[in-house]
DNA sequence: CTGTATCCTCTCTGATACTG
DNA sequence: CAGTATCAGAGAGGATACAG
C-alpha cells in the first residue's frame, strides 16, 4: 500500500478516512477489479462451476479467474465446494459476507451506470475546450 | 475494455449485468482506482489546491495526482478553478455529481472497512488449510 | 473438468528533472 | 505554485501448454 507507511508508523497514530482507507485497499481492489466486480455479480445470481463461470464472463482467461476466486476466497467472499470426483466437480458460491459485499457493490456500478451519459457529456466538454 | 466486445456487438444486443459493468468499468476504475478514492474522499470534505491535496494524500506523487484529477475532472466529478494570477492559484471542487458519487463511495470503503476483522480471520484460515 | 506453469507484453507507478 | 517530460522498474493481464 502506501510506500513507507503501515509498516512504520504505530497503529495509534493511524485514524483519519485516509489511512483507513490504506487498510481496506487490498480488500477493495480485490472486489473493484475488473473480473472481480463480474464474478461477485454472477455468483450474487446463482452458484457456478468454474467453466460456466468462464462462459458467463465472457473474456476472462483461465488464469485470471482462477487467480480471482483465488483472491475472493481468500478474503472469505467466495465459497469453494470440490467434490473429488472424477472428473472434478467444484461450485462457487458467495458467502454471507460475500452477498451483503456483492449487493453494495452492484448498486455502486448500477448508480455509476446511471451516470454514464452525464459523464459522456461531460468529457466531450472537456475534450472540446 | 472486454476486447472485442463493445466495438463489435450493436448497443442492442448488449444488455446483462457483465455488458452494463463493461460499459461503466472505466468510470468505476477512475473512481476506485487508489488515489481516485482518496482525492474524491479528501474533496468532499473541502475544496484544496494542488499541494495542498498533496499534502493531504500523503505518498501520491505530482505525476499521479496530476493524472488523478485530469481523469476525474474530465469525467466531471471534480471542477478545476484556475485563476489567473502568479503564481497561479488553482482550485480543486466536487461537482454536484462528483458530491453524490463520492457519499456512495465512501460508504461502500466503510462498509469494507467494517469487514476488515473478518477478512483477516478468513484470510488466516485460508493460508492454514 | 479444474486448474498450474511459463513466457511475454503492456500499463501503471514513482523518481527525477524541468517549464511557465 | 502548478504542473509537464522522461525514464526505468514492478506488476497486471493474456496465450499457450501441460498436469491431476
């Protein structure tokens, strides 16, 4: 995070909205990034195996999707359930944690959505002037 | 963005939750991007010059906050007040918009704040198992 | 089927130095 | 004061091949 902080100032002294915002970074990069905000969307539907999942998501490379449920199970967001079959058969589900997260977030990008044309509009103005 | 979506698919056919996150990703990405928040954040608290901003965001470098805020206010979430004097005295605002969004988004960094104990518990069993 | 491992490209980021 | 220009390192992201 924040180079030369965290690590070397006391927790004490650590309060205001931008040092916790420092503290969150990891967590809310993780959920914002690009194909982490998609899968929270699709799991918040329904459970998927991982290629259906890959078929949802469309444009995503095995291995960033794998890193991102990596990512979000790690951070407890995201269930893994593996049944050792042959083949295996593995579901992803949203935790609790996960649902209330993925909830929030859509209704951040669905008002970011509903902001689109206004900002279209206002980058024209920019790029004009 | 997705690449070879977008470009090639007609407006008509987009319209699931993926395509609507695409259409909105690169908004969202100035907005949770790691020195977006917390210029939207430092704002919405009260207007700043350049280096006062940069004081206030400590660790963001003049290139990056530069970058920051010609992004957000191209978007049109922060106004840039330049008057012409010398030196020159340049003041950074929230737009109305900027103002809405900023509140929202500020709320969903507490609410993953809020989560940080959990997260670190999961965290913790995850690299144990 | 569900991933890992590897390689390669491209962007993001920060330090430094310079301009009006 | 308020930036721009340039450069180099680190990491994100993707294509491909392979493993359990």
């Amino acid at each position: 995070m924040a180079p030369g902080r965290g690590d070397l100032i006391p927790d004490e002294l650590i309060a205001d909205v931008f040092d916790r915002a420092c503290h969150s970074r990891e967590i809310l990069e993780h959920v914002t990034a690009r194909w982490g905000v998609l899968a929270l969307a699709a799991l918040s539907e329904q459970p998927f195996r991982f290629n259906a999942l890959r078929r949802k998501i469309d444009g995503v490379s095995e291995k960033m999707l794998a890193q991102t449920l990596q990512a979000l199970e790690r951070d407890g967001f995201v269930h893994r359930e593996a049944r050792p079959t042959i083949p295996p058969h593995v579901e992803y589900t949203l935790t609790p944690m996960g649902r209330e997260l993925a909830g929030r977030l859509v209704a951040l990008i669905e008002h970011v959505e509903s902001l689109v044309p206004e900002v279209e509009q206002a980058r024209t103005r920019y790029d004009r002037g």
